[in-house]
C-alpha cells in the first residue's frame, strides 16, 4: 500500500474500534453497523494481503536462490561434457562429437536443450568413450540437474504470481474500504452530534483524520 492507503487503512481500523466500543450509539443505525462490517472485512484483507506479499517475496527470493544455484551446476556439468567431448574429438578424428555448446553466456531455455540433447545422446557407446579418457558422464546426473533447475524456477514464478494476486486484491480492498470509511466518518460524525457525547465526537473526529502530506510552498514570485 501507498503511504496515503495505509493512512486510509490505520483510520479505519481506529473508527471501527470506536463502533465497537459504543454499541449504544452505533449499534440502532443499520448503515453504521453494515459500512463498519464492510471495513472490518477490507482490514481483514489488506492485513493478509500484506502476509501474502511478504510470504510471496520469500518464495520468489529463495526461488531466485535455488534457481541459480541449479543453473550454474547444470552449466558447469554441460560445458565439462563439451570440453572432454573436444578433447576426445582432437585425439580422435573419427569421433562423432554430438555434444557442443556455444561460447559465451546461456540462456535459461538454450541450457535445457543442450542438456536434455546430451541427455539423449549419452548413448552406453559414448560413455564408454568418454570413460577411457578419465571422464564418466552421467545421463541420470544431467536429468537431477535439469529437474533441480526446474524446480527452483518454478518456484520463483510461483512467488511471482502470489505477489501480483495480493496486489491486485489490496488495489480493491483499498478503494473499498476509502469510499466506506468515508461514508461512516458522516454517519458517525452525525449519530455522536445527536447522541451529545462531546468528549467522544472529537475522538471521532480526530479518528478520522487523514493527514496529508505537507505541499511545498510554492517560490516568491522573481523580484523586478
């Protein structure tokens, strides 16, 4: 939320606090009674929202973590694959060298294929050549490596995702609860005045005061 919002938010919750502790005045006015039901809902949102946006903002850290993590041991395990793959090439012409990546940086998707193209060409006859040069390569380890970076990139979508439907679900709970804090503020203002309680219509008043930020002075005109 918006600093504005959370002002917003922390009136609310005072108002209805004040509904609550004077039944006797609030409770005979259905509006009263169904607009402070109404905010206590919004609060109840707003305030699990806001657990679901820091729970999401975890998920999404540790997603990131782990996904990163799972990215660098696939692509070392990938480029230590193609570099024995050259070696046996350069020893051995007749070599059929299916397992090359290109120089430089990797995206996400070109890291998969080239380990699930490996993968699949990690025939017994391949690995046995690799093996006679000090190298056994593991189709079972690619295919750990590749389901590890998965899942941690799954993860950091997921918390993607739950950090967006909690910020859609605070924009709405928020510009509910403005327009029925503010329709109480009236209600309550005018139930206080009839019920002649002046202590506690200045503790309502001040309950629903937003206090704006202060604007900047605009500059003197320049002198002549």
């Amino acid at each position: 939320m918006q600093d504005d919002d959370i002002k917003e938010f922390n009136s609310a919750d005072r108002m209805t606090a004040i509904v609550a502790a004077h039944g006797e005045i609030f409770g005979g006015n259905a509006k009263a009674v169904s607009l402070t039901a109404a905010c206590n809902a919004d609060i109840d949102i707003l305030e699990a929202a806001g657990a679901s946006r820091v729970s999401s903002s975890g998920l999404r850290s540790d997603g990131t973590t782990d996904r990163q993590i799972a990215f660098d041991a696939l692509e070392k395990y990938v480029r230590k694959i193609a570099s024995n793959a050259k070696t046996i090439k350069k020893s051995e012409p007749d070599f059929d060298n299916k397992f090359k990546i290109k120089a430089g940086s990797l995206n996400s998707q070109q890291l998969l294929d080239a380990g699930r193209a490996f993968h699949n060409d990690l025939t017994p006859a391949a690995i046995a050549k690799f093996v006679e040069y000090g190298f056994t390569p593991s189709p079972a380890g690619i295919v750990s490596k590749i389901d590890a970076f998965e899942a941690g990139r799954a993860q950091q979508n997921a918390g993607k995702g739950g950090g967006i439907a909690a910020t859609a679900e605070t924009r709405a709970a928020v510009k509910r609860l403005k327009a029925n804090r503010r329709l109480l503020a009236e209600i309550g203002k005018n139930l206080i005045e009839e019920a002649g309680d002046a202590g506690l219509l200045a503790e309502w008043k001040s309950a629903c005061r937003i206090e704006r930020r202060a604007t900047r002075p605009a500059d003197p005109p320049p002198s002549q």
